[in-house]
C-alpha cells in the first residue's frame, strides 16, 4: 500500500516487538478525534502499553488538524492519507487501515482499535477492525439522537409568538418530552450505530448513552460510563491558557459578552431554508449592535456561497466592528481561552455542547434535536429548531449570560482518560475484546 506513510520505515517491525499481547492503536482523522482521543493516547503511553498512533489524513491542513497536533506535542505514527468523496473516504481507511492490521496480525500482533464517536473513521475503522476479528474500543459510545416532542407540546414549529422560552427551557429538561429515532445528524447517526455493532467496549460519556445501547441489545457488562475525555483535553487547555495569543488577534473577545457562531451540519448546510434562518438570526444579532464571533468550516463557506451570501457577509464585516468572521482555528488552547469569556454558544456541533457543559457556558443547538439531549436535560443547552430566524435569535437572547443556565451541573466527568483505559484494562485481564459466544457464556457461568 504506497499511500500509506509511516513515521520510520520499520514501524510494525518494532512495534511487534515490544512486550505485551496487544497492540493498542488510536485513530484519529478529525478535530475533534483528536481533542477527544489524545488523553487517552497519553493515557496508555503513561502506562508502558504499545500503542500506535494512526491518522487518516481526513483533516490534513493547519487550522484543522497540523497546529493541534503541535499542541498537544504529538506525532502520528501512520497516515492512511484518504482524499475524496464520502464513499471513496470510506472504501480508502477499510482498505488501508485494513492493510496495517493484517501487517499486524501477521506478525502475530492482536490489536485493539480505538475509535471516536459518530464519525465517517470510527464507522469505517471499527470495520477494518472486526474483518479481522479485532473488536474495537469505542470512545465516546451510545451517542443517539433524541428530539423533543414537538407534536405533544403547544411549542410548534412555527408562530414565534407563541414561544415562552423559559417554559421551553423547562419543556426540554423533562426527559419525557424527547423522542427517539432521528437519523440527523446525517450521517453521524448512522457512524455511531455501525461502530457499535463492531466494538467489544463502549466507552459512554452519560448512564443516557449506556440505556440507549442497553435498549438495543449491547452487553451490560462491556458499557462502561466514564464521561467524556473532552473534559481532559478541556482542563489540559485551560491550565495553559495563559500561552493563548487570541486576545492579540481578536481584542474585542476579552472582554467577553459575545456569542460564538458556528453552522456546519450537513443537513443545515445543505437546507436553503434551513441555513438562512440560522444566517439571519446571526445577521440581526450583529445589525442590533451584538459582538458576534462566526467561525466558519468547510460546509459554511459552501453553503455561503450556494446561497449567493459570500458578499453579505464580507460587508458585514466591513460594517460591524463588533462581527468577526474567521475560519477555524488551528490551536485549542485559543477556542477554550475564548469560549471561557462567551455569554452564548450557538453551535449545530456536538462536541461544542461538551465544552460549554464543561465551562459553565450556556449553549444553543441549533438543530430540531440534539445527540447531547442530557445538557438539555440538565438546563444548560436550549434547542433552537432552525425554522425561524426570529424564534432562534430570540432563544438565543434568552441564553445569553443565562444565571441560570450557567448553573447546569458538570455532567461529563473527570479524569476521564483514566477511567477509559482503567476499563480496557479490566476487560483484557479476563481475554481479549472480540469476544465469542462461548467466551460469553464462560464469563457468566465461569466454565
């Protein structure tokens, strides 16, 4: 496989070599793979495992991926190196991941893949995985969908004068207001349903996620809830925030008292209707005078330019000194010293709704539901269903420097990278984490 580049040319060769019946192998494509899979990384290397670490070549560019992987002082030790369309993404890490395990396996090396929540490489990874009858750890496992009860409620998806937000607020924290069944965010939803079909431990942030896979058939004694290693990379950011040179580049932030936009789902991005109720919400929030912070990503500039806003936009800027509308940024200690100083977030990401939870920041989600429903649950995070542009900003005015929602409990733990490989550990203690029917049945009935 030529694609395929490695850190020195005898990396399998050594790596076989090392003491130890598995090979612990950590996959990260994204950013938020590695926000999220770093700590445990760090984790097993603090430990004497051998663990490898494995890149896709998903986000290969600076701000996505190069300056984060300098920050946290980490270097892979493969990259798959994949381009393409969602398919050929896809076929490209089966096919090339596939080729590093059967090395692997070859030279008698068992190994244990680590993948991450709802993404395109922990679907396609965790099946590379079980081809070769390697089960994975799922990081971050039992992330479903949930959405409120829009149909049982006289919060309906349209007249914006009827909303009372403070009874919506109340509305979305009774867990028995949400329904279950949303294939959105697309194709999330589907990534984590097969990357649980294909994993031996399902590491869940919340006992929510671990009643999901309960519900779906999943073994109890391989669910093991220990929060989200999103608060490790988060507290690691945070005591080195005095590093962060955001405030030199975007002074207006430091004084705090902005919302943080960000738009880049698929299913909003691809919406007309669904994007320009977001845009214009944000549009009026920064014609009213509001500090306003837009990140965009890849899916925004596309929909920006589908809808024929690139100009508005840039004039926009030019207009509100008060708008800032930046691509993102390559370095986590700067979203974390920033997002610290945020009255709001308004976010369509699931890992944006982690980071506010755990900085005590309110969070709009802008989407029909949320696949971190608990933060809802909890007070923190309001849905803002994106049909309205008056109905999202005014949610968003609502939680804006929200007391109240500031107060929400810490739902996703601490030392979360322990508890993770503390799990693993216990699992391999009694075989491996493919584990047979008759393994099964042993396990329980001890023979």
């Amino acid at each position: 496989m030529d694609e395929i580049t490695y850190r020195r040319p005898d990396l399998l060769d050594e790596i076989a070599k090392e003491p130890g019946d598995t090979v612990h192998l950590i996959l990260i494509a994204t950013k938020p793979d590695i926000i999220k899979q770093i700590p445990l990384y760090k984790e097993l290397k603090a430990r004497g495992h051998a663990v490898l670490l494995g890149h896709t070549g998903q986000h290969y560019d600076e701000n996505l991926s190069g300056g984060m992987l300098k920050e946290f002082d980490v270097l892979p030790d493969f990259n798959l190196n994949v381009r393409g369309t969602m398919y050929e993404v896809v076929s490209q890490i089966i096919g090339r991941l596939g080729y590093v395990l059967n090395e692997l396996r070859r030279r008698k090396k068992p190994v244990v893949p680590y993948v991450h929540g709802d993404t395109t490489t922990a679907m396609a990874a965790s099946n590379a995985g079980f081809c070769h009858g390697f089960a994975a750890v799922h990081v971050e496992a039992g992330i479903r969908t949930l959405t409120p009860d829009y149909e049982a409620t006289s919060y309906k998806l349209q007249a914006t004068s009827a909303w009372d937000i403070e009874g919506w607020r109340n509305f979305l924290m009774d867990k028995k207001n949400w329904k279950r069944g949303s294939l959105e965010p697309y194709p999330e939803q589907f990534n984590t349903r097969c990357s649980e079909a294909a994993t031996g431990v399902h590491l869940a942030p919340v006992e929510l996620n671990r009643e999901f896979m309960l519900s779906e058939g999943f073994p109890d004694d391989r669910i093991f809830v220990v929060g989200n290693s999103v608060v490790d990379a988060t507290q690691e950011a945070a005591e080195s925030m005095a590093k962060s040179t955001v405030f030199e580049r975007y002074p207006m932030l430091e004084s705090g008292d902005f919302v943080r936009f960000c738009i880049h789902r698929r299913e909003n991005c691809i919406s007309e209707k669904r994007f320009l109720s977001l845009y214009r919400a944000m549009q009026s929030l920064i014609t009213d005078g509001r500090k306003v912070l837009l990140i965009s990503m890849f899916q925004t500039e596309a929909a920006l330019e589908r809808f024929g806003l690139k100009n508005e936009i840039t004039e926009l800027t030019k207009k509100f000194p008060t708008f800032i509308y930046s691509p993102v940024w390559p370095g986590y200690r700067d979203v974390i010293a920033a997002m610290s100083r945020a009255a709001v977030c308004a976010t369509d990401s699931g890992s944006m709704q982690e980071e506010m939870n755990a900085l005590g920041v309110p969070c709009v989600t802008l989407r029909y539901g949320s696949d971190r429903s608990e933060s809802a649950m909890a007070g923190g995070n309001l849905i803002a269903p994106p049909v309205d542009d008056a109905l999202v900003k005014k949610i968003i005015e609502f939680a804006w420097d929200n007391e109240e929602m500031r107060k929400a409990p810490k739902l996703y733990g601490e030392n979360v990278s322990k508890k993770s490989i503390d799990a693993v550990e216990e699992v391999l203690a009694k075989g491996r984490v493919f584990r047979t029917e008759e393994e099964k049945l042993a396990s329980v009935t001890g023979t």
